[in-house]
C-alpha cells in the first residue's frame, strides 16, 4: 500500500535540514572564535606579562598586556557589572535568533558576534577581580586603544550585518523589496487584470453573438 507524501510536507524537510545546518555552523563558528580568543588571551600573559609594548608596525600596531575593566575596545570602564548583564542579554538575543536563520551571511555575522560576545564574557566570569567583574585580557595595541580578537570578530560581525543590512537580507534569508526588483506581480494587480480581461472577453463574446443575429 502506497502512501502519498504532502507537497507542503516535502518542502519543509529540506528547509529545516538547511536551518539546522546553519545553526550548527554558527555555533562552530563561535566556538572557533572562543577558542582562538581564549588561547591567544593565555599566550599573551605569558609573554607579554611584565614587557615593554612590543612596535609590530610602528605606532599603528603592536603588543601590550593590558587589562580592561570596561566594553570592548576599552571603552566603558567603571561598569563592569552593568556589561556582564548587557553581554548576557546579547548572547541570549542571538540564541533566540538562530532559530529562525536561514541565511549564510547571517550565520557568518551571528557567529563572530556569539563568539566574541562569549571570548569577552568568560573573562568577566572566571578573571579578577571576582565573578561578573572580571577584567578582559586585551593584548592587540592600535595605538589609540587595545583589544583582542574578540573584539576583532565583533568588529567584523558589526560590518557583516552592516552591509547585510544594506542589501536588504534579513535573518530568514529573505530579501526587502526582491518583489519589485525581480518584477513579480502583485497578487491584487493580478486578480484586477483578470477581471479586466474577462469583462474584456464577455463584451467581445457579446458582440459576436449581436452581430451573427
């Protein structure tokens, strides 16, 4: 006995495998920039505690251990705890997001900023000076201020989102105005024309039928 699988059915199997898949490589994603971020934050106190700024490119760049009470970038010192609270209820915004993903630049952008957004978290639970008010590692020096490399995966998640924003891609993967971009009808327009048409075909009929009496 055969059984006949729902259209409707069928296409939302393939839909939902995808949006698991970039859920999963968001989450990779993350977890790749915690890591590279936690283990570049170990390396830098151990090299760098004690030293000199270390010039990789004269003043534009160099090494320097510093550690930052504030937000990224160093700004926003003195309010540790009010960025512990502003971090968590990011993350928990970009959880929440990832469940309706279903484009590849999104996953790129919530992926730099879930794992920068944590990088910088861990070090507020786990450094001192006690739970939620830890300082953050920073170690990369621009001159004008120092970060670490999750500050550089939110940078470039900011940029992702920026430019998909300018695209008009949204998070489910669709996209703001495609309709007229791509010349697709409006449903009501159609419907209209079609009235107009088969008034159009009534009156001709009409007009045959008079003229052969």
């Amino acid at each position: 006995m055969s059984t006949t699988q729902n259209p409707a059915e069928g296409s939302a199997r393939p839909s939902a495998v995808a949006r698991r898949s970039l859920i999963l490589w968001t989450l990779g994603l993350a977890a790749f920039v915690v890591l590279l971020d936690q283990v570049s934050k170990v390396w830098a106190e151990g090299a760098l505690a004690g030293e000199p700024r270390i010039a990789l490119i004269g003043d534009l760049l160099g090494l320097r251990l510093v550690y930052n009470p504030g937000a990224a970038l160093s700004f926003g010192t003195g309010m540790t705890w009010v960025l512990t609270v502003v971090v968590v209820v990011v993350i928990v915004l970009i959880l929440r997001t990832m469940r309706r993903i279903r484009s590849t630049g999104w996953a790129v952008a919530l992926g730099l900023l879930l794992g920068g957004a944590v990088g910088n978290l861990i070090d507020r639970l786990t450094n001192d000076p006690g739970f939620g008010r830890g300082e953050v590692v920073d170690f990369i020096d621009y001159g004008v201020f120092v970060g670490n490399v999750a500050d550089i995966a939110i940078v470039l998640a900011a940029g992702v989102i920026v430019v998909l924003a300018f695209r008009g891609v949204g998070v489910d993967g669709t996209r703001h105005g495609a309709d007229e971009a791509t010349g697709e009808a409006d449903p009501a327009a159609e419907q209209a024309t079609d009235q107009v048409a088969d008034q159009g075909i009534g009156q001709d009929t009409t007009d045959d039928e008079r003229r052969d009496a």
